[in-house]
C-alpha cells in the first residue's frame, strides 16, 4: 500500500482522533456511568439508537438482510459489556483495540480463542474478566465474527494502519535521501541519536516520530528550541526556550538562570529544530518517505 503526504493526516490522525473524539461529551456521559452503573448505561444508549435506527430505516426502506438471532442477542451483550472499550461495532474505542484485526479473532474457531480471553481478562492490559453463560459468550464471539465479516467486506474503511502497509520502501534508497537531498544528516546521526531507534520504536510510532517528533511534553521546556534576544541596549542574551506567550518571552541561560522580557521591548529569534520536520512533510514524495522508513528500520 503506498502511502503519501496526503495520506499523511490518515496516518497521524489515528494517534490523536480517538482521544479528541472521546473528550467530547465525556464529562456528561461519565456523570451517567457512575449513577447508573456502566452495564446500564451503554445497554440503554444501545436501546435508544437501536429504535431511533429502526424508526428511520422503517421511513425509508427496509434493509437487505438481518443478522441471525445469535448474532442481535451478542450484539446487544456486546453494547452492554465490551463497547465501552472496544467501540460499539468493535473496531476500537475509548481504550480498547480493533477486535475486527485481532490475530485472537483471526485464528478463533467457535470460541475457542476468544472464550478463554473474556473469561480470564488480560489485568496486563486493563482487560476486566467477564463471568458469561456459554449461551451469552456464544452470541458475543458470533456478533464479533460478524462485524470482522463486515469490515472486511470494505477494505477502504479500515481504521488502522498495517504493518505491512508500510513495508514498501527500500533502505539503500532512503540512506541516499537521508544524506543527500532530504537534509536529515544535518541534524541526525545513525551512530547517534537515531542509534537503536528501530529497537525502540517500530511500525505507525516510528513513523510518527520520522515526520514530526515531538517532546514528551508540551510545554516550551522541553522543546529543543533556543532563542537569542536581543535589548534595547543592544545587549543579546542566548539561551533554552522555557516560556512564551503572547506578551512575554523566556529563555534559560547556561548558567541555569531564568530570564524573561515582554515581546514589545526586545528583539528575539527563536530557533526550533523539529520546524524542519515540518518542512520536510511538504517535500516528501511516496517513495521517498517508505525509503528513509524502510532505512531507519534498520538503525538497531
């Protein structure tokens, strides 16, 4: 699968949709969980939309076929116990992974990988055990199977990105790009702060940080950028960028000591070395960026 800049904001998209989707409304909806108890509340969501969508679908037409008894009864035990995490057509939600690409699933025949996954929970990973009747667990693992039949009738709706999808770049090539016309050499080193990076991290991560990296934080503390201003006097002060706003401008000097002015009083350059990642997002073409990929691959 090749992938381009404009397929760019797919990519990092996934990082960060999930979380500003969930912060939507979850004040409210926490409020709900907690007075009516977390099972309650997402069967009665689940009862609400069903007959809003029924009461549409009766306006318009009716569809071309129903799941299986089985399958309506897992699906509404599904919206009651799993959705909260795992999204309500189990592809992902709040916390939980796509169940539709699980190798679990994948190799699952009638239960016999998903069965022991609910009952025994997965505490490693937040996972809660479920005490289910075989009834009930068997018309879970069926509404599973269902919605991974579904998303794999429409491969362009993915939502999560492959290993293999990003398997297409060759490493000679990108090695030549990183030290010749993609500039990457001027601040990186494979002997040096790209070291072992592909022990670190690997797949969608490592790709996430080659285009933008970002400090850990947010604040202007931990970002690499320095700044240099210079006063009315014609004095300069250089140092780490640890504050700015609209009015004021702060660096820490060599010696660790804190300096601020207002922005209107002096003159300063703020320098930021991960600007030029942002830069290069624009000139990235398909084949270039798989091949400095596929070379970092293999800084390990």
């Amino acid at each position: 699968m090749v992938l381009g800049p404009m397929l760019l904001s797919f990519y990092l998209g996934i990082l960060c949709c999930g979380q500003s989707i969930a912060a939507q409304g979850m004040t409210a909806r926490r409020v709900d969980v907690c007075r009516k108890g977390l099972g309650n509340f997402v069967a009665q969501a689940f009862s609400g939309q069903e007959a809003r969508g029924q009461d549409q679908a009766s306006q318009t037409q009716a569809p071309q076929s129903s799941p299986s008894p089985q399958v309506q009864a897992g699906q509404t035990l599904f919206a009651a116990q799993c959705a909260f995490c795992h999204g309500r057509d189990a592809a992902g939600g709040e916390t939980g992974p796509d169940l539709t690409s699980s190798e679990i699933v994948e190799k699952d025949v009638g239960g016999n990988e998903i069965g022991p996954v609910v009952r025994t929970g997965r505490a490693d990973k937040g996972m809660p055990q479920f005490n289910l009747s075989d009834t009930d667990l068997a018309a879970i693992v069926a509404f599973i199977h269902d919605e991974k039949a579904k998303a794999e009738s429409k491969p362009g709706r993915r939502r999560s990105v492959q290993p293999e999808d990003l398997q297409t770049g060759n490493a000679e090539e990108g090695k030549l790009y990183f030290n010749g016309a993609g500039g990457c050499s001027k601040c990186h080193s494979p002997t040096g702060d790209l070291a072992g990076i592909a022990n670190r991290l690997r797949g969608l991560a490592l790709l996430q940080h080659m285009l933008y990296p970002r400090p850990r934080k947010n604040g202007p503390a931990d970002s690499p950028a320095t700044v240099t201003v210079r006063l009315a006097t014609g004095q300069t002060v250089t140092g780490k960028l640890a504050y700015q706003d609209e009015f004021v401008i702060g660096l820490t000097d060599s010696s660790g000591w804190y300096h601020s002015w207002f922005k209107d009083e002096v003159k300063f350059k703020v320098v930021n070395p991960l600007d030029a990642h942002s830069e290069q997002l624009g000139k990235y073409t398909d084949e270039t960026m798989h091949n400095v990929l596929a070379y970092l691959q293999t800084l390990r």
